[in-house]
C-alpha cells in the first residue's frame, strides 16, 4: 500500500518519491559496467557490447557482421578476455583455511536493464559449449567465459545477489516513478524522473522518448536505426568483404564502429551517472553480510573452475529445477525479511498489508517461566502489543524485531481484535542470555513502542526423489523414439553449430 501511494504521488508531483531508506544491494568500488547490444531478428546474435570499469575506460567491440560465426566467437574472445581479466583480479586474496576459506572480494557487473542480463544468458549458451580443437574450434576463452556468463545469470535469479545486476532494478527498488514497471525497464525514461538534470520531468522524458537524442539501451536497437543506418552500413561491410578490398573494408568497419558508437555512447554515460546516484544513497546494514554469501558462492565455482570444470547443462532436470525452485524461494524470504528488518519504509509497506506489525506495550510479564520437557526453567516472558495496523498473522508464527537488541526473538500466542485495534500476545524466546533472568533491554516492557515481522529462519532444505525415482515424463532426455526425441536432436544441433553464415 505504502508503495503505491509513492506511485501515485510520483504521478501527481511529477518526481520520484523514495522507496527505501538504505540501498539494499551492495555497489562494488570497482564494477564492470557491460552495455549488450544484439542484432534484431537473430537471437542471440551479438552487435556490439561496450565495456570498462570506469567511466573514461570504454572499450567499444562490434560484430560487422552478426550472422558470421566466425565473427562472432571472434567478438565473444575479446569479450572474454576483458571479463576473464577482471574476474581474475578477484581471484588473488583468499582468506581462511578448509572450507571456510573464500576470497575477500567478488566481482560485480553491471547492465542496464533485465534485457542486458538476457542477452548474457544467450551469450553464455552459445559459448559453452564450444570446443576448442577439431571442426569450428574457438579460442580457449571463449567456453570458459560461457560457464562463468552462465553461473553469474544463474545466481542474478538469487534474491539479494549483486555478482550482477540491472542497474534499473536497482533504481527502481530505491525510487517510486509515475509510469508503469515495464516503463521503468528504460534507462533513460526511469532516470529522467530521478535525476532530470536541470530540466523538468516532462522535457526530461521527452529527450528519453527521442531515439535521436536518447538512443535505447539496449540490448535491442531502435528499428529506424536499424533500417535507416545499420543495415546499410552492414550491406556495405559485406560488398566490401565480398569484393576483397582491403581499403574499402577497413573504411567500412570504421564507419561501422563510429555508427554503433553513437548509439552506445549515450547509455553508458546514463550507467555511470546512476552508478554515482546509487553510490549517494546508504548501504543497509544488513548488505554486508549478504554480500559475505556472494563472496562464498563466487569461491565455490572459482574453484569448481580449477578443478577442470563441466558446462552447465542445457536445461535442469525435473529434481534439479524443484532443488533450484527451492532455494530461490528462501533466498527471497530471506532478502525480503532483511529489506523490512533494515528498512523503516519497507517495514511500513509490509505492515500496510499486514504481515508485520507496530504499536505500544501495554502488558508485560517479565518474569514468566516454563518447565521444558527435561523439567528444566527457562524464561519466557510474554508482552502484549497493542497495534492499529491490520494483523495478518495466526498464532505461532515466529517473529524478529528491528526495535529490540540483535538476537531478540519472539513468538505469536494469541492475535484479539480490540475495537479498531489489535491485542497481539507475544512470547519472548530468544536473545535473553543464558541466565534464569532475562539480560536487562531484552524484553520489552510497557509503554514501548515495538515493531515485529516474521521470522524466515532456518529451514529443511525438502527432500525430493532420487534421479532413479523420476518418471519419463519429467526426465531431461527423452528416450529414443519417444515423445520429443526428435525435438531433442534438432535442439542439440542448433546448440552445438548455430546458425550457418
């Protein structure tokens, strides 16, 4: 509810109202900022892709011709090189020993829009998989650099990940804008209601709305461009090529370069203008520890890698995609919680809805016991909170609260409808001390004001089948003859060739 209101006033005032107190996603120092660009009508195909760690350290690379696979494993090399270098540089200091030994630090790359991370996931897939020796071989590089594309895709679907991000989602998790979320996947458009730079909103939205002044970001061009300029100065690169004139080809892929340079330009000066935005806003508190994890998990593959790693399978498994399903839910869960423990705002949206609560005590018993099965007495005080927000949460559920010492930890009892308000009962259960008598500041006493949410806590991981326990229709490889064997075959060959010139 919170965050729609913020829509609304952004509509009616005509700027971005804040969403979030903190920046809930960590910003690297050092980030490599990655601006795809595919050519229209051929998926997968790569145009262009600009690329650096820093605003005056662009490296522009095109593909003169996207429909030539020799052309476009050259492009996904040199890509490689410079995002394999920038991987390795993280890949120095490692700390800890055994299994608690990680890298300090972990890369993070950044794209404009959801679209940016999609084009890597198709330039992920086609490089993987390719050979290095024998028919079609490519530089060693380049299925290296498919499998960490595609282990860094993988883990942008984590809920709270930063090894990459669209730069989008970030600014529209922190500013509420007057148009719709899918409106908001433009760079331009979502940034000229933030940071309009001198102009009004409106005249700002108008240069975003102007392919000729703000160029898409991609990954998609605009079709005039392609019609008006591109495909010309491809025909022209071909005609060149197919004529065996060097002067005339060079003078082609020159102006190729410079054409696709003017259209890329503009967005990447749009990325570090964000970047610098972003970098205005505080970090939650909570994003170090996640960024702890990021760190783990880019150990984890890094040595998976030295060890002679395999390339990710074409598509998971029916045990694999609920294992998967699985973990994105609780690693959502727990994004989410650490959002609303962090967040003042974000904690007033959930409450809105229900699903957190705040009021004042109005009853507590500081001194309550309980006998445990092992007949031993352990403190368990109860409090009661009276709350105006609406209560959407049954008894027994477990509750974290921002307002009380790290490691306080409660649990429904009982939810009483009051009047207009509500009488929840809590019972305190946890961050207390280990002593009969509860440490002074760890249970609320009357008068406080009080805020709780949810705990997502610890969770079995589910058990599900083992592979010999799955029946055909859920298997990754049909059998021979079988329903969509023939499908199978027809896509197992278009993975490992593409398409021909």
């Amino acid at each position: 509810m919170m965050s729609a209101l913020a829509r609304v006033e952004a509509m009616e005032t005509m700027r971005a109202v804040r969403l979030t107190a903190f920046r809930h996603r960590r910003l690297s120092g050092r980030p490599l900022v990655l601006v795809p660009l595919t050519m229209a009508g051929e998926a997968g195909a790569p145009l262009a892709v600009m690329v650096g760690s820093a605003k005056r350290d662009a490296k522009l690379l095109v593909v003169a011709q996207p429909r030539n696979r020799d052309q476009r494993f050259a492009f996904a090399a040199d890509l490689g090189r410079i995002v394999m270098d920038y991987i390795d540089s993280f890949r120095q200091d490692r700390r800890g020993e055994g299994e608690r030994s990680r890298y300090t630090d972990a890369p993070q790359i950044l794209v404009p829009n959801a679209g940016g991370v999609n084009a890597l996931a198709d330039l992920g897939r086609m490089c993987r998989f390719r050979a290095t020796d024998g028919p079609y071989a490519v530089p060693a590089v380049v299925p290296e650099f498919g499998m960490w594309l595609t282990f860094l895709v993988d883990e942008a679907e984590r809920a709270g990940s930063c090894l990459l991000l669209p730069v989008t989602g970030m600014l529209a998790e922190h500013w509420a804008t007057g148009q719709s979320p899918l409106e908001d996947q433009n760079l331009a458009s979502l940034m000229a209601w933030i940071h309009p730079d001198g102009l009004s909103v409106e005249q700002a939205m108008a240069e975003a709305e102007n392919p000729d002044v703000c160029p898409p970001a991609g990954p998609a061009t605009s079709p005039e461009f392609d019609n008006r300029y591109l495909a010309p100065a491809i025909r022209r690169f071909d005609a060149a090529h197919t004529a065996g004139d060097p002067r005339a080809l060079a003078a082609a892929q020159n102006d190729l370069q410079d054409l696709i340079a003017e259209q890329i330009k503009p967005t990447w000066r749009t990325m570090w203008t964000a970047i610098s935005l972003l970098r205005s806003v505080p970090q939650a508190p909570r994003a170090a520890k996640r960024f702890e994890r990021d760190c783990g998990f880019f150990t984890s593959y890094s040595d998976y890698q030295d060890q002679g790693a395999l390339p990710q399978r074409k598509r998971d498994t029916a045990i694999g995609a609920a294992r998967r399903l699985s973990r994105l839910e609780r690693d959502l869960a727990d994004f989410e919680a650490d959002m609303a423990f962090d967040d003042p705002f974000v904690l007033a949206d959930r409450r809105s809805v229900g699903e957190a609560f705040a009021g004042t005590v109005v009853e507590a018993d500081p001194g309550r016991m309980f006998t445990t099965d092992k007949n031993r007495q352990v403190p368990r005080p109860r409090v009661t909170v009276r709350t105006e927000d609406p209560v959407r949460l049954a008894a027994g559920i477990k509750l974290i609260s921002p307002s009380m010492p790290a490691g306080h930890k409660a649990v429904i009892v009982s939810v009483v409808p009051d009047g207009e308000a509500t009488l929840v009962t809590v019972e305190v259960t946890g961050g207390m001390g280990h002593a009969r008598v509860p440490k002074p500041g760890s249970v609320p006493v009357p008068e406080q004001r009080i805020a709780y949410l949810p705990d997502p806590g610890w969770r079995p991981t589910p058990v599900f089948p083992t592979s010999d326990g799955t029946p055909w229709t859920h298997s990754a490889a049909p059998a021979p003859g079988g329903p969509g064997s023939n499908l199978a075959e027809h896509d197992d060959a278009a993975e490992e060739w593409g398409h021909e010139d």
